[in-house]
C-alpha cells in the first residue's frame, strides 16, 4: 500500500466510524464503497480479497454472489 492510499483510506476510514452509523457495502453507501474497491484493487491488491470477504460477511452473503451480482 502506498502513501496515498494510506490517506485516502484513512479519511475514507474516518468517514466510515465518525459520520455514518451503518456499514459500508454496495448496497447501503454504492459510491463509497466502490471508490474504495478501486482504490484497493489498484494501490493494495493484495488486500482485494479481504475486503469482498469482509463486505460479504457484512452483508450476509456468499463471496460468490456478492462478486456476481456487485462487480
């Protein structure tokens, strides 16, 4: 991860715990999330993987049918 994605995680981050009460999946905040899908997939792809396993589990749902249905 490089320093930049460091801070625009990090602000996206702060969004995320100080300004919103739910959590972020394509579904409850679309822009957000998939601003920071890009972000990973392009500066950390090592951590991609992580965060659509995460989403799902957020979201309740297989890895395989968020990846179908959201990207």
């Amino acid at each position: 991860m490089n320093k930049w994605t460091q801070v625009i995680l990090g602000d996206k981050m702060s969004i995320m715990s100080n300004h919103l009460s739910e959590i972020i999946t394509p579904e409850t905040e679309p822009i957000i999330w998939y601003t920071l899908y890009e972000i990973i997939k392009e500066d950390a792809p090592e951590l991609i993987d992580q965060f659509i396993e995460t989403t799902a589990a957020e979201m309740e749902l297989p890895v395989d049918y968020l990846i179908q249905e959201f990207l």
